[in-house]
C-alpha cells in the first residue's frame, strides 16, 4: 500500500469507530500526544478531552 492509502485507510478506520463509539480503536488511530482542536472548545484537547467530546457529541445525537 501507498502511504497515501494508508492514510485514507486510517482516517476511514478513525470515523468509522467513532460513528461505532468505539473509542478503544479511535484512540489506537492517533497519537497518544495528540492535542486537538474544535470549534466551541475553551482551547487544545488532549487524547482524553478529545474522545470525551466525541463522547458528549454522539450522546447529544443518540437516537435512543
């Protein structure tokens, strides 16, 4: 595999887990040092703070 499709096949693994709220795998798609960003957000997030927002976000959309 290119390292371009590599990378596709990364982030596609990344969503996918998050759709899935799979936050084990979403964490083993980035760096543990990772320092995030997001619109609304008091500043840079690192790994924890990251997954706790996708948490919060799908819960918000949860259809149960």
């Amino acid at each position: 595999m290119s390292t371009q499709t590599d990378n596709i096949a990364l982030v596609r693994r990344f969503n996918d887990a998050f759709d899935r709220a799979d936050w084990t795998t979403m964490k083993a798609c980035v760096s543990p040092d990772l320092a995030a960003y997001a619109t609304g957000a008091p500043g840079k997030m690192g790994l924890d703070a990251f997954v706790g927002m996708g948490q919060t976000f799908l819960d918000a959309f949860s259809q149960s």
